[in-house]
C-alpha cells in the first residue's frame, strides 16, 4: 500500500501525461532487473529442489565446504532407452570425483571431457525424456569450477 501510495503521489508531481509515462518507465526499469534476478534465483532453487526431492538416485556431496548433487542409478535401472548413456554419464562422473578425493592439484576433466558430459546429457534427454538430468550437469559443472580454480592457483605458484 505504502509502494502504491508513493506511485501516485510521484505521479500526481509531473505536470504532464508524458513525464508521468517517463516517470513510470523509469520505475518499471529499475524495478525490472531484480525481479529477473529474484525469478532466476527461484527457477534454479526450484530446479534444484525438485531435482533432488523427486528423484531418488541424489543425493548431496560436499568437497571443502561447497555442496553439489550427485545421482547414480542401480545398475538394474539402466536398462531401456538411454541406459548406455546414463552409465556413461555416471561412470565419467565417478572418474572425476576419484581425481577430486584423491589430488588437491590434478585437473579432473578436459574440455573434451565437459562436451562429451553434456553431449551425453542431450542424448538421454532424447532417448528418455522423463529422466532428470539436473544433478549431472550441477555435478559436471562443480568438477569443471574446480578444474579451473586448481589451474589458476597452479599458474599463480608458478609466477
């Protein structure tokens, strides 16, 4: 009420029609990148939540302090449509949190590594769209972070 009241009091100040239609642009612009940034925030909180509610195989891992979702599938659960490519996708996977536990400076993946995840991502939303893909790409993209923060604290001891 008090956000309405404040409208129309700034627009009862213009003179004219026009300056209250500029005055009410100029609102709506600044007001409009919050609430972007306020609806992307609650589609990726959704996203996530969802993901990790809905779908039994999740759940959480942390490596230093920062939190990232996992799914793995029985492997009596991968058969049908997309079973090769979710094995695929959950064995790379596994490959890059064995190189994240076992060395703090390794690179877990190459660039290689990250287009054949999401290629193998597309492929399974293809061949078995009701099968959430979410947590492999949070997981694939926590793996690719760290990569990049373990070559840029290598090349910062090298200097």
């Amino acid at each position: 009420m008090k956000h309405l009241l404040l409208l129309l009091a700034l627009l009862g100040l213009a003179d004219s029609a026009s300056a209250q239609v500029q005055l009410i642009n100029q609102i709506s612009n600044a007001v409009r990148p919050v609430q972007i940034a306020a609806m992307h925030a609650a589609v990726e909180s959704g996203r996530r939540h969802r993901d990790a509610s809905s779908d039994r195989y999740v759940t959480t891992a942390t490596y230093h302090g920062d939190s990232y979702y996992q799914k793995r599938t029985p492997a009596s659960k991968l058969k049908g449509p997309g079973g090769p490519q979710i094995a695929y996708q959950e064995s790379v996977l596994q490959q890059c949190q064995a190189a994240l536990l076992a060395d703090s400076t390794r690179a877990l993946g190459t660039a290689e590594t990250w287009a054949m995840l999401q290629s193998s991502r597309e492929l399974i939303v293809r061949d078995r769209p009701a099968w959430a893909v979410d947590a492999y790409a949070d997981e694939a993209a926590f793996y690719q972070a760290e990569t990049i923060r373990r070559q840029r604290r290598a090349a910062a001891g090298q200097r």
